[in-house]
C-alpha cells in the first residue's frame, strides 16, 4: 500500500464541510501562514527579504490581514519596511543605460518598472503550495477506500479543484474514477436548481422551497471556487 500524504486525513475530515474540500483547506492554511507571519516570523531577515520583493501582499491578502486585527504592530512592521523599500528604489539614479534611453530622458515608465514586485505575494506562493497538496493527494490517493467515499459524500470539489485534480491524476483510469465521482454533484445540484427556478416561476410560486433554496449559493461556489483562494480574474 503506499505511503499516506501527510494531509490525508485533514482531507479526510474536511470532505463533508459544506463546499469544495480544497477551498475551505486551503483557506485555513492560507490564514494560519499570515497569522504565523505576523507572529514569529514578522522580524526574520527571510519574511524582510520577501516583502520587500514582493512590494507587500496582494490586494486580496492585505485585505486578510485586516481580519487579523490582533497583530497591527506585526501589520505595521511589515509596512515600515516596504515603505523603506519603496523609498530607496525612489531615490535610485534612473538605470536608461542606453543612448536612446537617455536621448528621450527619463520618464515615469523608468521608475513604475523599478517600482513593480520582483516577487510573488508570500501568501499566494503558500496558498498555492496547499492548493497543490491538497489536489495531488485528492488525485493520487482517490484508489483508497477512505478516501473515495470521503468524495463520494461530500458535495464534490469546485470547477477549477476539479480541473486540477484531473489533470494531476496519473493516468487515465484515476481520471475517469474522479470523473465518476464529481458527475453525480453536477446532475444534483443541476436538479436542485431547475427546481428552484421552477418555483419561482409564477405559475408555480406557491409551491413550498425545500432544500433547493440556498442551492443558488451553493452554485456559486461550485462553479467559480472559493473567492478567497480565486479572487479576481486579472493579471494587472
Ligand atoms: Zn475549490
Ligand atoms: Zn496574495
């Protein structure tokens, strides 16, 4: 038998949450990193390094640091020392090396390049180290009876997991077991949501909603993933 993933029985016990089980670990993993980086590790020369290449997190981590009320003087820390960063690239003589560049002089294009990360956001780097974990072990390890029927109950994995988790899948016949499992969700919550929009049909709006009313929410999830882990749809 081979060797369990380390995170195997996290997946395990968090299948049956609510929602895709990638997602909601995911999120907790994303969360735990920025809440150690603003504890013990918001003075080492490593988390300085990296924010300051970086030019802090991204808009959708900066805004989870918020949340993070507790560590404003770790919050605080971390600013200082973009701001020195962003200072001191500021002050950099303008590098237009070449005689054309120093023909048409400087302009602001010299300075926003300077300017732009030369890092990843350290959350995203973290959220998509879990993110991989998560799908790999999904994708590699579907064979084990624990782990198939976890899936099997629970509500299936959202759109972009479920890309990911086939596309890691070792070959075809794990692909087609994946597939196998996520269909059914589909068909599910695609008969949930007919029903729903058929009572909202005016011929029908008496009819009592059952357990299709919140499937709408549900759907939002499933189709476009956790927005903390996807956030928005552009590169700049
Ligand atoms: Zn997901
Ligand atoms: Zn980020």
């Amino acid at each position: 038998m081979p060797e369990l993933p380390m995170n195997f029985h996290r997946l395990i016990e968090a299948f049956p949450e609510p929602g895709c089980v990638v997602c909601n670990l995911t999120e907790r993993d994303v969360n735990r990193f920025l809440d150690s980086h603003l504890y013990e590790y918001v003075n080492t020369p490593e988390t300085h390094a990296n924010i300051r290449a970086s030019r802090g997190l991204c808009a959708t981590h900066s805004g989870h640091l918020v949340e993070f009320g507790a560590s404003v003087l770790g919050i605080t820390i971390l600013h200082a020392v973009i701001m020195d960063e962003l200072l001191k690239t500021a002050a950099e003589p303008n590098r237009a090396t070449s005689t054309f560049g120093r023909l048409i002089g400087s302009n602001g294009n010299s300075l926003a390049n300077r300017l732009e990360p030369t890092g990843e956001c350290m959350a995203c780097q973290a959220l998509e180290r879990a993110e991989s974990q998560h799908v790999n072990s999904i994708a590699e390890h579907i064979n084990e009876q624990e782990m198939y029927d976890a899936y099997a109950a629970s509500n299936g994995l959202c759109l972009p997991h479920f890309r990911r988790a086939l596309r890691a899948a070792p070959n075809g016949k794990t692909a087609d077991v994946l597939t196998k499992l996520q269909l059914p969700k589909w068909r599910a919550l695609k008969a949930e949501l007919d029903m729903l929009a058929d009572k909202y049909d005016v011929n029908h709006n008496d009819e009592a909603v059952g357990a299709e009313a919140d499937s709408w929410r549900r759907a939002l999830i499933m189709v476009s993933g956790n927005r903390d882990v996807f956030g928005v749809r552009r590169k700049h």
